[in-house]
C-alpha cells in the first residue's frame, strides 16, 4: 500500500462505520487491486467485508487474488453464497486452483459447486494433478493457431479470444493433433506481413514444462531462460496450457518461506502461518527443539568432563560464552551461504572440494581475526585490573588459540552439513543454523579445554 493510502486508512474506517456505502464505492473501486489487497488485510474482519462488497465485479475477483489466505478463508465464510458464487467465476483458472488446494474435501467441493459447468470442469481438472506440480499452476486460457493460418487470421483470431487469455505475450503453434510445434512472441506476429504465414514465423525451437514436473522445476526453467510465460504439454506433447510469471514467483517466495523455517529450526508449515492451528504449530516447532535441547546437555556433559581443570583455574569459565558463540557464529554463517548458494543453483555436489578449500581459508583467517581480537581485550583489561592473574597472557594464548580453532571448524562444520545432508537425499535446509551451532557448542568446548590443558599445564593446570 502506498503512503497515501496509508493515510487514507481511517477514512476508509470511518465511512465503513458511517455505513457512507456510495461514497465508499466511489473511492475503492478507483484503487488498484494489489493496493486494494493490502487494504483488506490491513481492516478488521467485519470492515474488510463491508468494503470488499462495494468492488465492483470484475475488480472484486482481481482484488480476492491478492488477498493473503487467511483473509480469503474470511471472505468466504462472510459472504453470502451469490456474491461468493460470483467472486469464484471471475477468478482466473490459476488463481482459483490456489484458492481451493489446501482446504479440506468438504469445503472445496461446496465451493465447487458455486461455479458455472465449465469453470467447475476445469478447476477439477487442474486440481485432478498433484500439489506441488505444475498442473496446479497453469490456466488452459491461451492463444493456439495452426501453422498454415495467415497472419490477418490469427490476428482475427486474437481480437476473437484474446480477452479471456490469460496473456497477450506470445502465441502457440499446435498440429492437427493439438502437438505443440513452437511459440512465437506477439511482436513478431505484429510486425509480420499480414498476408504471409505462421509458418514463416516458425523456428520450431521452443522451450516447455511438463505438466507433471515439480513446481521447482518451473522457477528454475523461468529463471534459466528468463521467460515472462511458458507453455505446458503432457508426455506426448499435447498442449495444454501456460504457467506466467507471478505464479512462478509465488511458488518461490513460498519455497523461500520453508527454507527460512527449517533454517531456523523447525519443521516447515505446510499452510500460512495464520492458518496453521496452534497444537500443529507446536508439534512444529517441539521436534528441533527436543533435538536441539538433547543436544545441547551435551554442552553441559562436556564441561562436566572437564570439571577438575575449572576448578584450578576459574578464569577458563568466563570465555565460555565467548567461544561457543563463535564458534556457533561462523558455522551459522556458513551453513547460509552454502545453503542459499545451493538453492540458486550456484553450488552442486561436485563442488564440495572447492568450497571446502575455501572456507578452510576463510575460517582460518576469521580465527586469527577474533583471536586476535580476544587476547587483545584480555591485555587490556589486566591494565586496569588483576582479574586474569600473574598468568594472564597464557589466558590470553589459550583463549586465542583456542578461538582460531574453533572458528575453523565451526565454518568448516556449516559449510559441508549441507553438503552431506543433500548427499543423503534430503534438503539441505535442515542443516539449520541451531544445528549447526548445537553441533559446535559441544565440539568447541572440548577444543577450548584441550587446548587449555596443554598451553596451562604446570602454571594454572
């Protein structure tokens, strides 16, 4: 919502409970649907139906596309059944497979049976593929013609059916057989003589997604060939439909959206946040936290293990903080940027060997970095007060040492989880940056008090 109509918001409050219905319809329905989108979501469940109701037909559908799902599912229990009826058979065939996937039987075949006889054919077509295809993506509302028709008849044939296509961008080929052929973008169509052929147009080269491939697969072919629109075939060629753009960058702001929760260390949701009961939510979230709980009494095991060496010498207790938060710092950072690295397709399995070599490097030279850093607050602060005692560069050598080492591996740690975990066949998200510093919690203690013993030993040791 832009900042102006930020500031319209209480007039809009104030005449939905002034019930200024007319001067209300007058002001909405000049709005943008995105804008019109946010506005809803940012009213009270009773105002957003009140000023949904005064949008015009074909801006009402536009608008109900944008709308989050839970201000959807809001829409749908409010409105009576006429209106609702109405709002479904404007939908575009995309957007209203996105409205019913995800809710249960019941509702979606009520909702179903709201739409006219053709829409509801093609909605249990399109949702008849598997979620998370690219059959649930794509809208059979597109521009075919036949290789031998003229460029004035498909141009005809534009004005003709045009209107309900889902876009303008380009044009398919298809055989006697309904075999897609090629695809032509409309510019050429526009400025090629309106006599000649599409044939003359044709290169036969096109570039198509399977009706069954993962929706993955989709951004990634969207990406690699930076299309606005593609067609979609079965496995015998036959066209079928398009998939455009802004349901491909959907698909990816939602697989941007698991990957974050996994990497934050739960399960991913496989509904909006809003709309996933609270007990399920739990259940989400108490797995990592069981594990990552488990794992770290391992912390408190290990420092039990070294028990006699902290009650020599105090002094190693106060850095504790210190080194495992390093430590768990660099693999965090690490685990991120191989893990997004992979996602965007920048880092395969094959190039563990590279990334291994260059994360030793750089966790070696972040240690140096932080060691540094940390011996040179511990001679600081013996100039001012003797907390460290008479041994205080030792502490200092120890805390430094022990720093450089922690951070190698904490970086080397985060950097080849994701590596393996993909190995296994699993997403490498899951090596969440609360693993990742579980895992290193426990492993630079030991290190730190390793290190300890030797550099101490015969002093404070």
């Amino acid at each position: 919502m832009s900042s102006l109509e930020k500031l319209l918001l209480p007039e809009i409050r104030e005449l939905i409970h002034d019930k200024d219905l007319d001067t209300l319809r007058e002001v909405l329905n000049r709005w943008l649907p995105a804008d019109l989108g946010d506005l809803l979501d940012d009213l009270g469940n009773y105002e957003d139906t009140v000023a949904f109701q005064c949008l015009e037909a074909e801006l009402a559908a536009l608008t109900f596309a944008h709308l989050t799902w839970a201000a959807q599912d809001q829409l749908i229990h409010c409105l009576p059944e006429t209106e609702l009826a109405r709002i479904l058979n404007e939908l575009a065939p995309d957007d209203r497979t996105a409205v019913l996937e995800g809710r249960d039987h019941a509702d979606v075949e009520r909702l179903l049976t709201l739409l006219s006889p053709e829409n509801q054919r093609v909605s249990r077509s399109l949702l008849s593929y598997g979620a998370g295809t690219v059959g649930r993506l794509m809208t059979p509302d597109f521009i075919a013609v036949k290789e031998e028709w003229t460029i004035s008849q498909v141009l005809e044939h534009v004005r003709q059916v045009g209107r309900d296509s889902e876009t303008l961008n380009a044009v398919y080929v298809y055989d006697t057989e309904h075999h897609l052929i090629d695809d032509i973008r409309m510019r050429q169509i526009l400025l090629a003589n309106p006599e000649s052929q599409v044939r003359s147009l044709m290169d036969r080269h096109y570039v198509a997604l399977n009706v069954t491939d993962a929706e993955a697969a989709a951004v990634e072919t969207f990406r690699k060939y930076d299309r606005s629109v593609l067609p979609v075939i079965d496995r015998r060629g036959v066209l079928l439909g398009v998939v455009t753009v802004d349901d491909v960058l959907d698909v990816a702001e939602e697989a941007a959206t698991r990957d974050a929760q996994k990497f934050g260390g739960l399960e991913a949701l496989e509904e909006a946040y809003v709309a996933t009961p609270v007990l399920q939510l739990v259940r989400k979230r108490a797995t990592w936290l069981i594990v990552l709980f488990l794992g770290e009494m391992l912390t408190a095991s290990a420092m039990g293990v070294f028990e006699s060496e902290i009650e020599k010498a105090v002094v190693l207790a106060l850095f504790v903080p210190l080194i495992i938060s390093s430590g768990g710092n660099s693999g965090s950072q690490a685990a991120t940027l191989i893990v997004r690295a992979m996602a965007v397709g920048e880092l395969r399995l094959r190039d563990w060997w590279m990334v291994m070599r260059r994360e030793l490097l750089s966790g070696l030279l972040l240690g140096l970095v932080l060691g540094g850093i940390g011996f040179g607050r511990i001679a600081l602060w013996t100039v001012f007060t003797p907390m460290y005692g008479p041994h205080w560069a030792l502490v200092g050598i120890t805390v430094a040492i022990s720093l450089v080492f922690i951070v190698l591996w904490g970086t080397l740690s985060g950097s080849m989880l994701p590596f393996l975990i993909k190995r296994a066949g699993l997403d490498p998200a899951t090596s969440s940056a609360p693993f990742v510093a579980t895992l290193v919690d426990v492993t630079g203690l030991v290190i730190y008090f390793s290190v300890a013993m030797l550099v101490l030993r015969g002093t404070l040791l």
